[in-house]
C-alpha cells in the first residue's frame, strides 16, 4: 500500500481539477510542482492591489453550463467581456473582426457592404482549399485585414511564415457581420472576483502540495509514493525526448508599474505591425475595473521556446504532430500513468477545455468505483 492513491505533477489547473474530483471519490494526491506556486499559468500575482496575469491574459469562457457551474462553486465571476484593440502604426481597431473594424477600414456602414469589400477581396484571390494559415486568413477576410491585423501578428507570435502554419490557429478568431466587439462566442465569460489563486486554492483545499519539486530530478522517488501518477508536463521530456523534441513558442513578459492611473484604456491592445518587438500590451487593472491610483502593464514578447524557456504553446504544424503521436504511442503502454493538460496532450487548449478534459478523464476512472 503506497502513501498516496495519486501523484499529480503539475499545480496547474488540470492538475487541480483532478486532484478535487479524486479527493472528492475518498483517494488521497499529492501535487508537486516545480515552480513556487500551484496554480500554472493562470497564477495571478497581487501587486498593490492589482491581480497580475504573470503568465498572461487570462479570459475564462465557455459554453458548457456544467463547467460554469463547476468553477462558479469555487469563485464568483465578474461581468468583463474581452473586448481587444487592435494597434497597427497609429490606427486603432476593433477585435475581433466586426463591423466596428469594418467600417473603421473602409467606411462600410452595412453589413451587405462589408460582404461586398470581404468578397471583392477574397475573389481575386482565388484560394479554394485554404493550406495553411496565410490562405485560410485571406479566404476568410481579405487582403487588407490580412496585411494589417494578422500578418504581422501571427508572424511574431509564431515565429514562422503564415505559410508555414496550420490553418485552424486562426479559425479561433470570429468573423462577425455585426457591431459585436466581444472576442468570444460563447455563453459564459468573466474574471473571477480575487483573481484565479482562488478558483486554484478551492480545487485545492485539502490536498498535500509540494512546491520547487522537479518531478525528473527524482523521478523514481516520487513515483514511489502513489499508486498512480498523473502527469502534466511535457510529454516529450517523460520519454527523455527518445523521439526529439516536442516545438513550443514561448513568452517574454515584462511587467512595469506605471504611476498613472490609466495607461491604455483597455485590459488588451494588440500590436499587429512586424516592427514592434512585443504581440500585446496588457494592463491588469481593467480585467476587475480596478481603481487604484497607480497601473501595472505587461509587455508580451513571443521567443522560440527550447529546453531552457517555459513552453508556452505547443506548434501543431506537421513535424510536430507526427512527433507528437510517436510520444502518445508510448504514453498508451505506459501503466499507472495518466496524461493529461496543454503539455501533456501536445494540444492549445484553453481553460475550460483543460478542465473539460481533466473531468472527462475523472468521470471515467471514479464512476466504476
Ligand atoms: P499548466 O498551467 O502549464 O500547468 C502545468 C504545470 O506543470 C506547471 O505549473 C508546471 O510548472 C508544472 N510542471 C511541468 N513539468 C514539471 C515537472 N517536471 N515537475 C514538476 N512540475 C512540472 N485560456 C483561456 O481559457 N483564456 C485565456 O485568455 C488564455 N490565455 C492564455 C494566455 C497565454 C499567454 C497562455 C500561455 C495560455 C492562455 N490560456 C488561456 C490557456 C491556459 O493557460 C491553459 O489552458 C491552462 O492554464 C493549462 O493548464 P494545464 O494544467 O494544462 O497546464
Ligand atoms: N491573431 C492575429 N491578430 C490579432 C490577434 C490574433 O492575427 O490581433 C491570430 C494569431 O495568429 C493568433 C491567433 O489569431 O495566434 C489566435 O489568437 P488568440 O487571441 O486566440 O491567441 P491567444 O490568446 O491564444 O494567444
């Protein structure tokens, strides 16, 4: 009989979500995280006040009710609706792409005349099976919104030709015939009131965590200790990268605090032109209509990731996913393991789809119990 049911490496939110539902099923985990702080990348830092993203805006969205539900048990959410500018050169534009930023580009007043520009556009083109994320951009909405607000954009936040990248990554942003400027689709969306360290320390009541613990530095000591193990990490690193290693982009955040009340008007402001080093401007405060008499803003520098940098978003492209799937190959003989979360599952997911997946995986081991 082992000290724990479950060994969870990684404090982040898949972590925490799992380590509430087994808890709640009567098994005892233990968390440990190599960072000094559980939380992962939705950790929020108060500073003076201000929750700061350290690891960048996070928005909380989504359309399933039962993963509303579930979060609301642990925090209450706030009203903010992500509503980005769009910086290129001195023009300011609406996000997503809308009416609003329709009409700023080129006077369209309708929504017939923004289809009417989108298609003018699209139709000397001719693109009729978009490849990758250039094609699919331009078919989507044409040559001058292509050349302003995702060109630039794209090619520093990836580091790669939109050629280069797949498709989807930019079917994630809505293309909207009205004066809609919410980022989101879906139903539900807000900020939790205090910030995420409370949505991770409710998970989290209860359950032993071990903070500035590498899981590979005693790799077998710590699977000693559980029956199980549940890993988040990055998938590539659990099999001594036998296959290579796994591509990430990751980020630069250079956070500065500003003695002014307001900086940008706005939580977000993208900065879309190639020549500004930084992807975004980000100033906390707005996320929870804070007050304060003074701002904190983070500047947001994409990086090649590598061995050294935080992985931050995994580069479906295809040598990736091909790498990828030799990996899940081998995490399936593995026994006594589960893997799940954005670096285990090599996927960009965003929180409610890391929770979604850390209950579906939950559901199936403790309804047979
Ligand atoms: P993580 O949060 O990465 O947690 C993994 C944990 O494992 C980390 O704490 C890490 O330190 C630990 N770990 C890794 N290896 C080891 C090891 N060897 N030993 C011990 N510990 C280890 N989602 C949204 O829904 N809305 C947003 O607005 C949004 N914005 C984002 C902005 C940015 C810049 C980024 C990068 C992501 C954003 N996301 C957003 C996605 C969101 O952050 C993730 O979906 C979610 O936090 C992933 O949780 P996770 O538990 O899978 O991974
Ligand atoms: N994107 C863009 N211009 C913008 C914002 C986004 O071209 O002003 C593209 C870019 O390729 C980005 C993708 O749309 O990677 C998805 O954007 P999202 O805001 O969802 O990215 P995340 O918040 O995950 O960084």
């Amino acid at each position: 009989m082992k000290e724990y049911d479950y060994l969870i490496v990684g404090a982040g939110l898949y972590g925490c979500v799992f380590a509430y539902e087994a808890r709640k099923n009567g098994k005892k985990c233990l968390i440990i995280d190599k960072r000094d702080h559980s939380g992962g990348n939705v950790y929020c830092e108060n500073v003076d006040g201000i929750n700061v993203h350290k690891y960048g805006a996070h928005i909380f969205h989504t359309n399933d009710k039962d993963i509303w539900d579930f979060v609301n048990q642990f925090v209450e959410f706030n009203r903010y609706t992500n509503s980005p500018l769009a910086r290129y050169k001195d023009e300011l534009y609406n996000l997503p792409f809308n009416m609003n930023t329709f009409y700023k580009l080129w006077k369209t007043a309708t929504p017939q005349e923004a289809m009417d520009k989108i298609d003018e556009q699209v139709k000397a083109l001719n693109i009729t099976d978009p490849k990758n994320l250039e094609e699919q951009a331009l078919s989507l909405v044409g040559t001058d919104i292509y050349e302003k607000l995702i060109k630039g954009y794209t090619e520093k936040q990836w580091g790669r030709k939109a050629t280069e990248l797949p498709a989807f990554i930019i079917k994630r942003l809505p293309v909207r015939f009205t004066y809609d400027n919410n980022y989101f689709k879906d139903k539900y969306q807000g900020i939790p009131v205090g910030g995420y360290n409370k949505l991770i320390d409710g998970l989290t009541e209860g359950i032993d965590i071990q903070l500035n613990v590498d899981f590979f530095e005693e790799r077998s000591k710590w699977t000693a200790k559980a029956e199980t193990v549940v890993f988040t990490g990055k998938l590539d690193e659990y099999f001594d990268c036998s296959h290579g290693r796994l591509d990430y982009r990751s980020l630069r955040f250079e956070h500065e605090k500003l003695d002014i009340e307001n900086f940008q008007g706005n939580a977000v402001v993208n900065y879309t032109e190639a020549d500004v080093p930084y992807t975004r401007i980000i100033e906390h405060k707005h996320f929870e209509f804070g007050t304060q008499a003074s701002t904190i803003i983070t500047r947001e520098y994409p990086e090649e990731g590598g061995a050294d940098k935080e992985p931050y978003y995994p580069v479906n492209d295809e040598k990736n996913t091909a790498r990828y799937n030799e990996y899940k190959k081998l995490a399936t003989l593995e026994k006594n393991v589960i893997f799940g979360g954005r670096l285990a599952e090599y996927r960009y997911y965003d929180m409610h789809q890391v929770i979604g997946s850390a209950l579906a995986t939950t559901k199936k081991i403790f309804a047979v119990c």
